[in-house]
C-alpha cells in the first residue's frame, strides 16, 4: 500500500500548504451530506458545535471500490484503508451513516442540506473502450464478456476465459489469477510489454508475472484487441499487426472506467430550486468526477473537506516555486 492511499497530502504539503493531521477552523456552514463516504470532512466540520453530517450511498457496505478490490487475490491489505476511515466515522457524533440508501435529486433537495458532495464512484466499462480504442470495437453479442464489476460481484467464468488486459494497472493481473484458482484455462493478453505494467513502479511486476505463470497463465504480451467475435478474440500484435486468434468461452474486459455521475447531472439540471431546499454548493469527487487510481480519491476527499467554506479559486492549482536568495556577505 502507497504512503500517499493512507495519508491524502503525500507530496502536496508544501504546494498545497496541507498537512494530513492539520485541520482548517470550520467555516460558516452547518450541514454537508455525502453521497459515498469520507473522513476528512467529517474531522472539520466536528469542530464547530452542532454541525451535522451524513453520508448516504446505494450499497450495502461503506467502502466503495476497496471494499470490493480488497476480496480479490492479494488485495485484503487495502481493506485498511476502508477500515480505518469507518471506525473513524464512527468515533465521531456528528456524523451519521446511511447503507443501502439510494437517493435521487428530489430526495437529496428534500434533506435540507446546505451542501451535497457526490462521490459515487465508478464503473468498469464492458465495450473495450481504453488506451487502444477510443471508440468501441466490434464486440459480437454472441460471446460472453465480463467486466471486473461483473468478477466482483461473484461471476464466474468457466472452461476457456481470455483476459484482455488494456488498463495496464494491477486488475488485469489480479483477474486473470482469480480465474485461474476457479478451474479456468486463462489465456492474459495485453497490448502492454508487461503484465500489470504500472506495478514497475512499486517493483511488483515481475512478481506478479510469476506468480501468473506459475497457476498456467498463458501471457500474450504486445497484442491488442481488433474485435471480439462468437468463437473468442481477435488480436494484433501492436508491431506488425500479425493477427491472431484466441477461442474462448468468456472474454473478462479490463477497460477503462466511465463516471458514475448521473446524479450530478440530474442536481445541476434542477439549479433553480437550490435556493428553496437550502443548498449552496454541489461538487463531485474522486472516482465521481474522473477514474483514478484510489489514492488521488482520497486526496480528492481531503481537498474538498479543507476547502469548504473557503473562497472558490477556480481549476487551478495554487503554484509555489522555490527561489534562491543569495544574502551580500
């Protein structure tokens, strides 16, 4: 686990003047309700007398992405991200949380609060969109293909299973182990040079490929998608564009991810009646706003939770730089 998923300020204390166990003073507003869950806002906002928070999401468990990520194969230490964060929220009076709640704008206008904060998360898209394809490829409706929400939420592949791996992060390799410990026979292919290839930075990688090829793993590397046909993928090699076949029963689509911000849409749809229900501000974070990986979400958390009440400075960033003064001697 990254220094910076655990502490949101990671390398931005001095740009952003932040500090992860520092605190602004609470400004004027009295009630923010978000949509996902976060601690940060939660340890401002206590520090005015009487001020009220809730956190109200559609799931059944608090957590998002990592408490799903963190039942998937060598992942269970991310649950201490989620795990920490709860017992905090639960430390604290003021703030109060909701499972299994969905909510629409009619409703969140009803609640009276003064801020909305959408944090809602992501979804794994399942028509091949990502780094190769920036507009979807043919994908015939005849074969079977699995996004990592559908793995997530307990499908499972059988016989012949292709993992097409165009995220280049860590879920393609993740997958493609845990269809092979079900039974299945996995063929992993990416366009990439390396499995899991941003895992070179936290020097998991060849770990990974290892442990990949030692469940039988067949590795494809350098190929991409072309289409996705009724017997199994069509593939390329990114070089030649020598193409390649791979029958399949079950195709697991590791894509990229789209925004879950319907919700933003429908609140900013409805502007005129903030002023009756009391609401002054709706922001989207994290995932919500654009997919990433989760330590720039729990940044985003962070951020929001320091800058409400604070002015509004636009899109762009406060920029410091160091400049060297030489005293006359």
């Amino acid at each position: 686990m990254g220094r910076c998923t655990q502490n949101p300020t990671w390398m931005e204390e001095w740009l952003l003047r932040l500090h992860p166990e520092t605190v602004r003073t609470a400004g004027g507003s009295d009630t923010v309700l978000i949509i996902g869950s976060a601690r940060r806002l939660r340890r401002r906002v206590s520090r005015r007398c009487g001020r009220r928070r809730g956190a109200g999401r559609g799931a059944r468990e608090f957590g998002g992405r990592v408490t799903l990520e963190r039942k998937l194969p060598g992942l269970s230490a991310w649950g201490r991200v989620a795990d920490y964060r709860l017992y905090q929220l639960g430390q604290r009076p003021n703030a109060q949380l909701y499972r299994g709640s969905p909510l629409d704008a009619e409703a969140v206008l009803s609640f009276g609060f003064q801020h909305v904060c959408i944090a809602t998360g992501s979804t794994w898209r399942r028509d091949g969109v990502a780094r190769q394809h920036v507009v979807p490829p043919f994908i015939d409706p005849a074969m079977a293909v699995l996004t990592p929400d559908d793995m997530m939420a307990g499908a499972v592949p059988t016989g012949e299973v292709v993992v097409f791996d165009d995220d280049h992060y860590y879920m393609g390799g993740v997958l493609a182990e845990l269809a092979a410990r079900a039974g299945c026979s996995v063929t992993f292919v990416t366009p990439s040079a390396y499995v899991s290839d941003w895992t070179l930075n936290t020097l998991e990688q060849a770990a990974i490929h290892r442990r990949l090829a030692a469940l039988g793993v067949r590795i494809v590397l350098n190929t991409g998608m072309s289409a996705i046909t009724a017997e199994g993928l069509r593939g390329a090699c990114v070089y030649t564009g020598a193409e390649r076949r791979f029958e399949c029963d079950t195709v697991i689509m590791v894509a990229s991810r789209v925004a879950n911000d319907g919700l933003l849409h429908a609140l900013r749809d409805r502007q005129d009646d903030w002023a009756d229900a009391g609401l002054r501000s709706v922001s989207v974070i994290g995932d919500a706003a654009a997919p990433a990986p989760i330590a720039w979400a729990t940044f985003a958390g962070h951020r929001y939770a320091q800058e409400l009440d604070m002015p509004d400075r636009g899109d762009g960033l406060s920029f410091r730089r160091e400049v060297t003064a030489l005293a006359p001697r």
